[in-house]
C-alpha cells in the first residue's frame, strides 16, 4: 500500500492512475471533513447528556436537552455509518493505486522505452535457419503439448524423459546456485488464503488472472513464489539484526492468463502452470537498491554459468510492474524466434508491500517499529530457462547441447539427440 506521501510520485505512471489518486483525494477530503463533523456532534452530545443530568426530569428544559440529544445522536449514527463507507472506499482506492517509481526510472507508455543497460555473452550463429523451441521439443519427444491440452487444456504442457530431467535439474541447480550467495532455502504451500495476495498486492486488483478453490476455505493458487515467501514475516516485527533475510524457494506458479488472450498461444512462454525459483530479500530501507542490484546478480549468475546470451533493461513506468518502485528485466535471446524475451523481473518494492503485510523491524531496543523494505526477482523461470537453452543450444541435426554447468545435474548427460528410428 503506497504512503499517501508519495501519491505525486505515483502520478508519474500515467492518466489512469492519476484519475485514481483524484478519486482518492476527493474521497479522503470528504472522510476528513465528516470526522469533523462528526467529532463536533459527539461534542454536543456530550453537553446535552451533562445538561440532563442537572435538570429536573419533569422540566421543559430537561425535554428540550433530551430531544436535542436524540437528534444529534440520530445524526451521529447517520454519520457513522457513512464514515464507515468512505473509510472502505479510501482503502480500497489505496489498494488499487500503484507504487511510486524511483527517480531513476525513465518515464514512458510501454516496453518500447525501456532502457537496455548492459548485455552479457554473443548472439549465437548458426549455419541453418534456428527452429523455435516448439519444434525442436516435439521433435526430440521432451515436449508434449498435445497431452497437456488432452489432459486439462491449452497453454499445458507435458515434459517427457530428457525434458522432465531438464526441468528436475534446473531447479536443483538454479537452487545451489542461490545457496552459495546466501539464501536460505524454503519450499512453501502452493496454497494460501487471500490476505496473503493482498501483502503482495496480486489482490485485489489482478483477482481475473488468478486461480482458486470452490468451498467453505477460500485458498488461491499461487502465481509466484513471491507470495507465500514474503508473507513468512506477515504482521511481524523483525529485530534488526535479523536483516537482511534472504529465502529462496522453488515453487510451482498459476496464471490464469486473464489478460493475455492470443499471446504465445505456442510453446512454454506463457503457461497456466510453471515453475520458477525465486529469490526474496527483507532489508533495512537504505540498503534495499544495493540489495536489488546484488538479487539481479544472483539471478544473472545462472544464466553466465549456463553460458546463455542475455540482457537487462531497466523497466519505464509504462511497463514497470503493480507493486514495484523499480525493476531490471533480464531477458533472454532466443535465436529461433529472433527475440528477446524475459526470463527474470527483479523488482524493489521499498515499504509498499510491507505495509500491505505488516512486516516491520525495530531499528534498536526499545525504537519504534518501521517498514522493511522487499525485493524479489524470479532466479530463474524455469520453462523459460528450457526454452532458452533448446533454442540457443540447438544444432542442425536437431539435436540440443546440454550447458556444462547442467551436465552433472544430468547424470552427465552431454546432449539430447533425436529419436532412433525403429
């Protein structure tokens, strides 16, 4: 939830956004003004009330006080109930108004202005026409997407022999990889009740895009690992010798892909299931961009061990996610559709997720408690990862290189070749 301090910065995201915070203004004006009133009434109240008590029962003053306090409490409660109204609504217009983004974000309507920072390894040549990734797994039997869509639909997919053991040891590896940096690792519920997805701000403004149960419990899918690792410290006040914490976990992700209809309707890009590690870092507030850059390091690591070519772009405020103050994308090159594509969104959301979710620190003993900062980023999104390393990693026979760094995580497997025929 933005600190209402900030509501200019928020502004910089765009007209619709500034039509929310007029709202928000216009509503908090009207809040404030009826507390006034309301307040002022109490007042009156309380006078009528001390005036009765000296007054004669039977006297025309005390029928005079007593109507007098039958009317202002009439309009006392009148007043309550819609304070109560305004209240909801002032909240509910907070929890649909975005972060503000950092002074360093460039502004901007789409992902067209995004500024590309640094890039990372060669474009990967090739003396044939690259496939796309959809080709190259079918062919190798690793990908079937006609089983996913047998069984539960489009955009599934079932990973079969070299695949599945693709996808197995890229979370172990991914996972190892963060664990020398010094994140701890977890492994949540794939399962959480609503508040959480309100800490993290999916809810209540993504609700379209995300899964749930029918019941007596209502509990939602998670759409990433960000939502039930952040909320390990809900409504909790961290002693600051605690910080930084550092979790990473593997955890399967839902997505209702609400909004994207008709976009990468083939192949691993946009699936109703995945799975991606991801990293999650509880910080002190003026360490939290030095912790961002560092979490970005860490992800950037898998792909410089796994020898992928990548860059990274510094979202502008058009594109920049709900929550975020900042975020880098780090995007992989995929020769067979001649694109870059994100494979990673390492974000800085400073106190707008904390004071959603309540996580707090105490600077000292005895200091009043304040916001910790959150930053997250995927390390990696693990179909992506496969996606990047069948396209770059693809040869002319068909067949795929498996990255060095992968190969022990493979049984030492050295490449997955096509079918013998019978």
């Amino acid at each position: 939830m933005l600190d209402v301090a900030r509501l200019d910065d928020a502004a910089r995201r765009g007209p619709e956004v500034v039509t929310l915070i007029e709202e928000f203004r216009g509503i908090e004006a009207t809040r404030k003004e009826l507390q006034g009133t309301l307040d002022h009434l109490r007042a009156q109240r309380n006078s009528a009330n001390k005036r009765m008590a000296a007054l004669d029962k039977k006297s025309e003053e005390f029928a005079a006080a007593r109507d007098e306090m039958r009317d202002v409490s009439k309009r006392v409660k009148a007043g309550e109930q819609q304070l109560v109204e305004l209240e909801a609504k002032s909240h509910d217009l907070r929890m649909h108004i975005p972060n503000a983004p950092h002074e360093s974000v460039p502004d901007g309507e789409g992902e067209e202005e995004n500024q590309e920072l640094s890039t990372w390894g060669e474009k990967p040549s090739y003396d044939f026409a690259p496939k796309t990734h959809w080709d190259i797994g079918e062919a190798l039997g690793i990908l079937d997407f006609e089983a996913g869509a047998k069984l539960s639909g489009s955009r599934f997919c079932v990973l079969r022999d070299h695949g599945s053991r693709l996808n197995r040891a890229l979370i172990s590896f991914m996972l190892d990889v963060h664990a020398e940096k010094g994140y701890r690792e977890v492994w949540p519920p794939a399962l959480v009740k609503r508040p959480a997805l309100e800490g993290t701000g999916q809810l209540p403004k993504f609700e379209d895009d995300a899964f749930k149960t029918a019941g007596e419990t209502e509990y939602f899918l998670i759409p990433t690992g960000e939502v039930p690792v952040t909320n390990l410290h809900a409504d909790e006040i961290l002693d600051r010798d605690q910080l930084p914490i550092k979790y990473t976990a593997y955890t399967p992700c839902f997505r209702a892909e609400a909004g994207s209809y008709g976009k990468d309707t083939r192949g691993l890009i946009r699936q109703h299931q995945f799975d991606k590690v991801e990293l999650v870092q509880f910080i002190e507030p003026d360490k939290s961009y030095q912790a961002l850059l560092e979490l970005r390091e860490s992800a950037e690591e898998v792909l410089r061990r796994l020898e992928l070519h990548y860059r990274v772009v510094n979202l502008c405020t058009g594109d920049l996610g709900f929550c975020a103050s900042q975020t880098f994308d780090i995007e992989v090159w995929l020769p067979g559709q001649d694109t870059y594509r994100e494979i990673s969104s390492c974000s800085n959301f400073e106190d707008y997720q904390a004071r959603r979710a309540k996580i707090r620190y105490r600077p000292e003993v005895g200091a009043k408690p304040r916001m910790v900062h959150t930053v997250n980023g995927s390390g990696l999104a693990v179909g992506r990862t496969i996606v990047a390393i069948l396209e770059q990693y693809q040869r002319a026979d068909g067949s795929v290189a498996i990255p060095k760094a992968l190969q022990p995580y493979m049984g030492g497997l050295q490449s997955i070749d096509l079918p013998v025929a019978p």
